[in-house]
C-alpha cells in the first residue's frame, strides 16, 4: 500500500469544448459546493486547493470527474 497522499486542485480555467456555465454548475455538485462559492474559486489568481488527504484511488476518481465535466 502507498503511503502518499494526494490532493486536487483547481487552476481556474474551463476546459476547452465546455460551457463555462455548465461546468459551474456540475463543479458545485461535485465539491458539494454553492454555485456562488465555485465562482468564487473561479476569481482567484492562483490555483486552488479543493481537496486534500487524499488516496490515488480517491484523487484519481476526482480527476475522472472533473474531466467529464470541464
């Protein structure tokens, strides 16, 4: 078993071919967040820790997700 840990982190740009809006949308389910508060990480000027302590597995599924959505 691994002993690193993982954590996932947001850049503050949607993926090319992604409504903005919608990726929003689907992010603040993801995270479990407000719509309000995604935007809010949106504003940032740097990358934004969104996720930490995490397993490969668990930062893997993550990062499968938020390909899926933008």
């Amino acid at each position: 078993m691994s002993d690193k840990i993982y954590k996932v982190v947001l850049f503050g740009k949607i993926a090319d071919g992604f409504d903005p809006a919608e990726a929003k949308e689907k992010l603040a389910l993801v995270f479990d967040k407000s719509e309000k508060k995604i935007e809010k990480l949106f504003k940032k000027p740097r990358p934004v820790v969104v996720r930490k302590h995490l397993t490969q597995e668990m930062a893997q599924r993550y990062k499968t997700g938020l390909d899926k959505v933008g």
